[in-house]
C-alpha cells in the first residue's frame, strides 16, 4: 500500500466517522425525556445481579442513595452485602430471604419471609430519599406465587417518577415485562458449575 492509498483511507474513515457522528447527535439530541426507570433483569445466564449491583455502584459514585432488598436468598454473606454496607449513609441493604427453597424446605416459612421483604421494598418505593431501588431475586418470589402479581404491579406503577428500580431473577413474569422500561434476557452458553467447579467467593457471592 503506497503512502498516498493511506492517506485516502484515512480521509474516507474520517468521513464515515463524521457522517455517523453528526446522525447520532442529532438522535441525541431528540431524546429529552428524564424519568426513573424500571428495569428487569431475567434469564437463566449469569449476570441478572452483577449487573443490577454495578448500576447501584454508579449510583453510590454519583452520590446517589441506594436502597437493597434481597428475596429468597438467605442472610450469609456476600461481597456485595459487605461491600454496599461500607456505606450505610448512602445504602440500605435488606437481606429477608430464609435461603433457597430447596434449604427451606417449609413454603409457609418462605412466604412469610417473601412478604416481609416485599414491606420493606413498598416502604423504599414511597421513600423519596431513595433514588435506585433494586429488588434483588423479586421475580423468584413471583414465580412461586409467594406474593400477588396485582399488588407488585400496582406498587411499581405508583413508584416515584424520578425512582430507578431494578429487579432480578429467572422466570419474569410477561406482565412486569411489559410494564418495565428496561428488559434483559441473560442467555447461559457456559457454566463452571456443570463441569463440577463450586461457586467461587467475588464471582458467584
């Protein structure tokens, strides 16, 4: 390739670059709305709370406060739950769940629990010092019926304007689907757990 080939390379790329530049401002520039977001997390990959956890991290670095409750997982420790409770003038982070329904072993127990959570979490939603609120595993309470589709629903429909809420776990339901801004699928193509690895201390817990 001779110097001169390179040189209109580079003159076309910059062209390109500018085209597309100059189409995506002025995209930018019709998206003026600002809202709370009510976002969903589902799908059997991992991620669905990673990710809502690092949204809470931007949060905590924009000076934001951040309220947790966690359904159905029980209260051992987890690096995210020592991490976020470093900051508790910022976070609120609620740990309800008795552990997995195959620990439990007792539905009565776990309805109980998922009900409880579910106070604490309606109490964040009305709580204008709370300006991301991520309700962690709340669709695995929904999947098991442990609290009413309708009363979710409504409560997330009534939640502050400027509220993000961010909610995790398998098996969504089409209606909080529906009724979200924001819907992710995490889709598995690889696990360690199927080739006998436990799960490991900063990546699973």
């Amino acid at each position: 390739m001779t110097e001169a080939d390179e040189v209109e390379i580079n003159r076309q790329h910059a062209e390109k670059k500018a085209r597309i530049k100059a189409a995506r401002d002025r995209m930018m520039a019709e998206k003026t709305v600002e809202k709370g977001l009510l976002i969903v997390h589902s799908g059997n990959g991992k991620g669905k709370s990673s990710a809502a956890f690092g949204m809470a991290l931007r949060c905590l670095g924009w000076g934001l406060r951040v309220g947790v409750v966690q359904f159905i997982k029980g209260d051992r420790p987890t690096g995210e739950k020592l991490f976020f409770n470093r900051f508790p003038e910022l976070c609120r982070f609620v740990s309800m769940g008795e552990g997995f329904t195959w620990e439990t072993q007792d539905r009565v127990r776990d309805i109980a629990a998922a009900q409880a959570a579910w106070a604490e979490a309606v109490a964040m939603l009305q709580d204008p010092g709370f300006d991301f609120v991520l309700l962690d595993e709340l669709n695995i309470a929904l999947r098991y019926d442990y609290l009413a589709l309708d009363e979710v629903l409504a409560a997330l429909q009534a939640k502050l304007p400027a509220q993000h809420v961010v909610i995790t776990g398998r098996n969504a339901k089409p209606e909080l689907l529906e009724l979200a801004d924001l819907a992710t699928e995490m889709t598995l193509l690889k696990h360690p757990f199927r080739q006998g690895v436990k799960p490991q201390r900063g990546i699973e817990f």
